[in-house]
C-alpha cells in the first residue's frame, strides 16, 4: 500500500508540474485545480478543432437539450458528449454554487427566476464551459505568439504505456470536423 501511495503522490506531482508547465490560466477560474485543469486540457486536445464556444458545450455533453412538451419549456440534461469533461463542469459547478463568488451569484440568479436546482446547476455548467473555452483559447493563441512554446507541451511522451488505449468518449461524433489521414501505399 505504501509503495501504491507513493506512486500515487509521484504520479500527482508529475501532473502538476506539467499543468504548469503548460502555461495553462485555467487554475485562475474557481474549482479548477491542477488535476482538474489535465483532465481538461487531455480530454479536449487542440481547442481550434471546435468552431465555437457552442460546439465544445456539445462535445462536452453540457449544452442541454430541449425536453418540452406543449406550453412547458424545459431543458434536460444530455447524456452524449464526453463524459470526462462532463463530469470536471459538474464538480467545478458545485464548488462554484457552494462558495461565495461570480458562480454563487449566477447560480442564485437561476434560482431566483424559478429554475430548479438542477436546472440552475446545468446553466452553471454552460456558464463554466463557455469560460473554459474562452480560456484554453485565449492560452493557445498566448502560446502561439509565443516561440517554441505550446499549451501542453511536454519533453515526455503523451502514451502512458506500450500500448495506449481510447475510451469511448474519443469516438468521432456527428457533426465534429474530422482530419484527413493520409493513405499509407
């Protein structure tokens, strides 16, 4: 168990140090920590592949979809989109709901215009991911201006081992733009 623990800690401040070496601002929003920030930054990969703020809420599963039925007008949650991500927006939403700060304030607001908890929470997250977006965005073209400097780049390899794997939230979804891959004759 102690040797686990100190890989476990190892493994913790080699992630930390690669956030900060990535030159990342995301740590600057309200519950966003360092290992929060790489689960961001890994799972989303190069921000330019989405064309707009509303496009990176739908591959994060955030943007809600329209449930309404006749003169009731409502919005639930998606259960597409990548679910890491997903679930990063849901734990920075409740930090952000739970302490004093912008995210209180627009959480409340939700919640003084009749919305429920939970409906209040999906705005929040919305809210969030627009901003992550915004500032992943925002660092990339800092870090192209920047010579020889690259959001997330590291002197490591980014494989975790001999054979990486893809989960199922890396599948090609309707609608996101695909690269080309060239045939190999």
């Amino acid at each position: 168990m102690r040797r686990l623990d100190r890989k476990l800690d190892a493994n913790e401040a080699d992630i930390i140090e690669a956030v900060h070496a990535s030159g990342t601002t995301l740590t600057e929003i309200q519950g966003i920590a360092e290992i929060t920030a790489a689960k961001i930054l890994g799972q989303t990969g190069r921000i330019d592949r989405f064309e707009d703020r509303a496009h990176y809420a739908s591959y994060a599963g955030v943007a809600p979809i329209e449930a309404s039925s006749g003169a009731v007008s409502r919005h639930r949650l998606s259960r597409r989109g990548n679910r890491q991500i997903n679930s990063a927006m849901h734990g920075i939403a409740i930090t952000q709901a739970s302490h004093p700060g912008r995210g209180r304030e627009f959480y409340q607001r939700k919640r003084d215009e009749g919305k429920t908890e939970g409906e209040a929470r999906r705005a929040l997250k919305r809210h969030i991911i627009d901003l992550v977006f915004t500032t992943i965005t925002a660092d990339t073209q800092r870090a192209q201006r920047s010579p020889g400097r690259q959001v997330g780049a590291t002197r490591e390899s980014s494989a975790a081992g001999q054979s990486p794997t893809a989960n199922t939230s890396e599948r090609s979804e309707p609608g996101l733009r695909k690269q080309a891959t060239p045939r190999v004759a």
